[in-house]
C-alpha cells in the first residue's frame, strides 16, 4: 500500500529481495547437506529435519540404497541384471464380482470392475484376486 517511490518502499522490497536469497540459500545448503550426509552412509537424524525435508529424505533413500548396493555387487562381481527393464507379467482375468479400483504391482491403477469384466492385471495382483475369489483366470489360446 506503500508509494513505490517513497524511501521506505524501497527498503522493504530491498530487505524482501535479501530474505528470499537468505532462505533460497539456506534451503540448498540443507538440502546439500542431506544429500551429502546420505551419500557418505551416514544416517540422516529425521528429528531434526522439516517435513519438506524427511519428504526429500524418503524419496532420494530408495535410490540411494539401490545404487549402493548394485556398486557393492559390481565391485564384488556379481553384478545382476536389471529387473526393472523387465515388464511385468501380466494375467487375464474375468471378475466374478463388483471390485473397486485397486493399485498393481507396477502402479498403475485398475478398475473398477464389474461382474464379467475381463482385464489384463499384474501377476502379483491377480494371483491375489483369484485367491480371494474375487476373479478367475482366463486361458488365452492363440
């Protein structure tokens, strides 16, 4: 509400611009911090940390710990191929009853299916649906 060209203006918007770089580089150094804490194999004290930052903190573990541990295999000579170019298999199934959406194996969502609806579904999934009876596997001939 202040007069842009007043001499107070001018100094909150200054003293603005130099809070958003204090917090822009406070946050990359944190940030950079964790990073580098997690990398080294030390764990990260979550008790300390924001919410934003057990979030960064749970998504780059994962990771992490994957790559650490085909190093450790490469290093070792037993390195395995990659699971993850492999699509998962998939099964035919026909609903036997009302089901709602659920999430497969490769996170994706199926459904909501219907009596006699026919879906292809992760293997994983579907061994579990036909367990419960919720389904049953179509044989596909060719």
């Amino acid at each position: 509400m202040l007069d842009e060209k007043t001499l107070r203006a001018k100094t909150l918007m200054r003293e603005a611009k130099n809070v958003r770089r204090m917090v822009n580089e406070l946050s990359t150094l944190r940030q950079q911090k964790i990073v580098k804490t997690m990398v080294s194999g030390e764990t990260v004290a979550t008790d300390r940390l924001s919410q934003e930052e057990e979030k960064l903190v749970k998504g780059i573990a994962p990771p992490l710990e994957s790559f650490q541990e085909m190093s450790k295999e490469l290093l070792s000579g037993h390195l395995q191929q990659a699971s993850s170019t492999q699509k998962p298999k998939q099964r035919i199934l026909r609903f036997l009853k009302e089901t709602p959406a659920v999430i497969g194996a490769d996170m994706k969502t199926y459904g909501p299916f219907k009596p006699e609806d026919v879906a292809s579904i992760p293997q994983e999934n579907a061994r579990i649906l036909v367990k419960q009876g919720i389904a049953v596997e179509v044989e596909v001939k060719l």
